[in-house]
C-alpha cells in the first residue's frame, strides 16, 4: 500500500506528459507560420526606400549621373555651386563624357584631374547653380544607416556600416622573384620570365637591400612592403651584386597565368559568387565597407547619414555583400589636391 502514492504520481506524470503532447500538436496544427517578407520590403525594396525618401529629397540635386557615350558609369557628388564634380576615375573611358542632372537635363561635363591612388576624378559639369553635397564631420559607426542616394525621389540603395575605415590592400602583385630558402637574407635564386625584375636586370644571387629607400633584412620584409603596392605600380630597389649596390626601377605584375595567378576557373567561381564588382575595387588609402548591393555604375556618387550628410563617396562594388566608400575626411583633402592640379585639358571630356 505504501507505493501507491507513487503509483498514482507515475500515472498522473504521464498524463500530464500525454495531455501536454496533444496540446504541443494541437497548436503546431493550428500555428500558421508567416509569409516570407516581400520583396518589396527588402533592405533596398521598394517600401524600405520610400521609408528614406527624405534623405534623397535633401540630396538628390547635388548628385550627377555621369555618362560616356550615352551609358551610365557612375555617379557623382557635386562639390562646388559652379560645376565641380568628385566621381570614380576608373569608369571614366574615352568617349563624350555627359552628365544628367535631378532636373532631368544633359549637360557637358570634362574631366579636369584625378587622383590615381585612390581613383576619384574631378569634373567639370557645364551646368550653373549646383547644390553642392553637405559633408558630415561625426565619424561613423558600426551599424549605422547607410543610404546612397540617386537623382530620383526615394535613394538608389540602403544598407549599414559594417566595418569603420581602414586601409585595403590592392590585389596582388610581384616584382617575379624566387628567393634563395637556405639563407634568411633575400637573396635572389631564380627569376620568373616575363616579369619585372628579369626585365629591370636582376640576376640569380642579388641580394635585395632597399625598396623605396625602406632598408629590409629578409624576405618577410619585402613582401610586406610590397603588399601596398599593385598591378603596373613601381618601385624602386636597392640591389647589392657582390661588392657593387645599384638602384634599379621594377614594375610590379598580377599575372593573369601561371602559378602566381587564380586558376581561370576558381577566377571564374569567384566572379560568379562576387556578383559584378567594380573595375577597380581595392587599393584605397582607408575605405568605410557597407553592405550595401550596389552596381558598380552606382559608384562615386555620395554615401550618405539619416541628415542626409555625406560620411563618404561610394568608391567600388567590392563583393557580393561589401561597398567601400571613401571617408569624408580623406574626400576632401583629395579634393583640395585636385582643385590646386593643373586643369587638365585632355581626357574623357573632350
């Protein structure tokens, strides 16, 4: 008799458990799970850029769309009331350089000076009385709207900050040497045709002491100095052969074959999963990444806050899911630069 007590608790657990199971499945047959988000609210739907449509409202008339030749390469951020525009120098192809405008007119446009390094052009756009972009001074945070507006009421693309600025490397490229492994000195073993150190006059037990007057001890060094630089960039070395050390120039090389480069289809699997990047996407002195999905056409134009103040300029398509944008500090002292340039009288505008 003294285990009935527990009998009955068994009995009534394992009710409590049954009764528990019918109502679990009772709610997961009537629980109705919620339709997928439409697409029109999407980050850069349609609903979710009406949300930012003041923003664009503030900005639209100090933005350019930049054509050559009839076609869409960029956009641009006007910084000057009487025509001077900040673009992405890259998509900038010889041809009949045009710009439209907010008001819905074509105007002349010419391009007057660029800035390699960071591949920001400035132009000269034939229209008066331009609203010149309003740049912010607060830094950027992690998480915060990022909002690229366009010449049309509601922005061409939303999305946040996802990394702060900072330096990004461009692709690689080599001065085509193979180092001697049984020394820690960088001393040159065999040289890879075709590339710049065989062409510069290096020769097989070189030792390399200098790169742009920086001294370097061994080959971790080299390649770290190196890394800054990319395809068609110089630099100089400082090459000690036996008791003699001359300087000698040396272009830098990203093979597009052979063991240094991508095999063709890995190129091709990145292509594909990258979705379409820019001509130019890495290689900047600091860079603000966002996840926003832009078109690479959709770069050079401003990237902009919630005042609708411009943190950045929307400088390269970088991948599937990342856009680097060039800050506003860095934007204006290239502008300064630009501006003081010899006005360029050739070029895409012509």
């Amino acid at each position: 008799m003294k285990k009935a007590p527990f009998r009955f608790a068994r009995r009534l657990l394992a009710c409590a458990l049954a009764l528990g199971w019918v109502a679990e499945r009772a709610a997961a047959q009537d629980f109705s799970f919620p339709a997928g988000l439409p697409r029109d609210r999407f980050t850069s739907g349609e609903e979710t850029l009406h949300a930012f449509a003041p923003v664009s409202a503030a900005t639209r008339y100090s933005i350019v769309e930049v054509n050559v030749d009839g076609d869409a390469v960029a956009l641009g951020a006007v910084v000057d009331s009487n025509g001077l525009a900040l673009t992405k120098a890259s998509e900038l192809k010889q041809g009949k350089l045009t710009c439209w405008l907010a008001n819905g007119k074509e105007v002349p446009a010419r391009l007057l000076a660029a800035d390699e390094e960071d591949d920001v052009a400035l132009l000269r756009v034939e229209a008066k009385g331009l609203k010149p972009i309003q740049w912010s001074d607060e830094d950027v945070a992690v998480g915060q709207w990022a909002i690229t507006p366009g010449l049309d009421a509601t922005p061409q693309a939303v999305g946040i900050i996802s990394a702060l600025p900072r330096r990004i490397r461009p692709v690689r490229a080599f001065i085509g040497v193979q180092f001697d492994f049984n020394t820690s000195l960088p001393k040159v073993e065999a040289l890879l045709p075709g590339l710049g150190a065989e062409k510069a006059g290096l020769k097989p037990g070189d030792i390399i002491a200098a790169v742009n007057d920086r001294a370097v001890t061994n080959r971790e060094q080299i390649v770290e100095v190196l890394g800054d630089f990319g395809d068609g960039q110089t630099v100089r070395l400082r090459v000690r052969r036996g008791d003699k050390q001359f300087d000698t120039e040396v272009k830098m090389t990203s093979p597009t074959t052979g063991p240094l480069s991508f095999s063709s289809y890995a190129r091709q699997q990145n292509n594909r999963m990258a979705g379409e990047v820019s001509r130019r996407a890495r290689g900047f002195e600091q860079a603000i990444e966002h996840d926003t999905v832009l078109q690479p056409w959709l770069c050079g134009g401003p990237l902009v806050n919630l005042d609708g103040k411009a943190v950045g300029l929307n400088i390269a398509r970088a991948s599937r899911v990342a856009t680097y944008a060039l800050p506003a500090r860095l934007v204006r002292r290239i502008l300064d630069t630009l501006k003081s340039a010899p006005q360029a009288g050739a070029g895409a505008g012509e």
